[in-house]
C-alpha cells in the first residue's frame, strides 16, 4: 500500500494463466515529488499489443510518458487539458519508436488515467481499460471502451452478454501508435472523502461482471490491499486468460459504503 497526502493506493500486475509475457503496466507517480498537493496524484493503466515484445514495449512508454503531465505547462491550460496533453506525448513517442526497428512496427497500446486534485478527478482515457468508482456501495463505470463490440453495445447492436462472449470482443477502435491526431476522452467530476477509484485492464473486467467485482469490493470494507488481491484472484479463478492490472485509489476521511449519490460528470474527447 502506498500513502500519497489523502490517498491510499494499491497495485497488482499479473500475467495470468495463458499468457506468455505480460504486456500490461501501470503509473504511480512519485511520493518523492513536492508538489503532488499543487498538482495532483497521477495513476494510470496501460495494456499493450503488438508483435514479439511491442505491447509490453508500448505500454510501458505509455506509462512512463505519464510523468509528462508534471512539466510546466508553459501556458494556462484546463487540467483536463493538461492531461490529454500528457496521453497525446505518449502517442508521439509510441509512433517514433515504431519507425525505429522492425520488431516494433505495430506496436500500440491502450491508456487511461486519473488524476485526484483536491475534491477534482480527472480522466484521460484511449481504449478498453477502463476506471470505476466506488461510492456508497456502489460501483459504476466512467469511462467508455473504445472497442468494436463495445460501440455496438452503445448502437444497440449487441447486448452486453453478447459483447463479452463474442468473437471480435478485443478489436480495439482506439489506441496509442496507430494516428497522429489521436483524440482523448477527458472526464471531469467532483471526488469526496470515501471515493474509491478502480482502473483496470480488460483481463479483469473482461472475466468478471460489475456485481461480482462490486460484492468483491463491499466485502473488503474499505482496504485497499485486500481489494487488489481480491480481484486479480477472482480473474485467475474465472481462467487468467489474458495480463490483469488492477490499481485501486481510496481517498482518505470517509466511508465507501456510505449511502452518497454518484457525482455529475463531464466527457468530451480532445484531439491534438
């Protein structure tokens, strides 16, 4: 566990069952930084693809160009904006890597981010990873996957029972080294003392439905660590048939399963 100024933070990374490499990662910022009360914590997941070792090599630019959203900005711009900034540097450097060898042409990965400022979360989202929150005993969905079955849910195509059992389930419509003008959902909502966070990469989501991470989640009361291990077990159980990443943000001085309504929120994409 991890203490950031208000925050709690868990980390799990696992290669599942099936796979031969893990080409998963994730981002916490620094507790060596001075200025996380001014700026903000900054975590992130990131789920690579690609032939050899790309994804793993893309996914981990993509965290690592995270840190990005720390320099000065040089100019006053929304965090938001800031943010989406940070996600599109990781894109440039993705594609510039690409055109150095062979091995890593192709080379692509998903990102989403959160940043907690004070009583302000903000996400950066490409792709199919995805943030929950977990307010008054309750778990919801933020953000919205950039996949094919996923967009056909949205249409009213598939249900989402067929979604997650079908065959082109892990067709990705939106990720980092494919498009210079990549485009970056950015949500905006209001976060409270009890929040807690949960971002993902889809070999958890993608094995276990909502309530079942949910009953995971209420049944740890509150810690952390416990929620962590929990779900990444849980996806092992269900097969590991792909990486899982789970990385869970408790923000300080109240009680998740306290009875509060999930907040308000903005959405809207930004290109470069």
């Amino acid at each position: 566990m991890i203490f950031l100024n208000s925050y709690q933070i868990s980390t799990r990374t696992d290669i599942g069952l099936v796979r031969q490499g893990n080409e998963d990662n994730y981002y916490v910022v620094s507790p060596d930084r001075t200025d996380l009360e001014v700026e903000g914590v900054l975590v992130g997941v990131a789920d690579g693809m690609g032939g050899h070792n790309a994804g793993e090599v893309a996914s981990q630019v993509a965290v690592e160009s995270l840190d990005s959203f720390y320099d000065p900005p040089g100019e006053d711009i929304s965090v938001e904006e800031r943010l989406a900034r940070a996600v599109r540097r990781a894109n440039a450097r993705i594609l510039e890597l690409s055109e150095t060898s062979l091995e890593l042409q192709g080379l692509g990965t998903t990102l989403t981010a959160l940043l907690i400022k004070k009583d302000q979360a903000v996400v950066g989202h490409v792709g199919d990873c995805r943030i929950y929150l977990y307010r008054g005993g309750r778990l919801s969905q933020l953000t919205l996957d950039h996949s094919l079955v996923q967009e056909a849910v949205r249409e009213g195509i598939l249900t989402p029972e067929q979604a997650r059992v079908h065959p082109q389930r892990n067709i990705i419509t939106r990720a980092l080294g494919t498009h210079d003008d990549l485009e970056v959902d950015t949500i905006v909502l209001q976060a409270q003392p009890g929040d807690l966070f949960l971002l993902s990469s889809d070999g958890l989501h993608g094995l276990l439905e909502d309530f079942e991470m949910e009953d995971i989640i209420h049944n740890a009361k509150g810690d952390v660590d416990v929620v962590t291990e929990n779900l990444v077990e849980a996806a092992l159980e269900q097969g590991g048939t792909d990486n899982v990443t789970v990385v869970v943000l408790k923000v300080l001085g109240g009680d998740p399963l306290a009875e509060a309504p999930v907040p308000g929120e903005s959405r809207e994409s930004s290109g470069v």
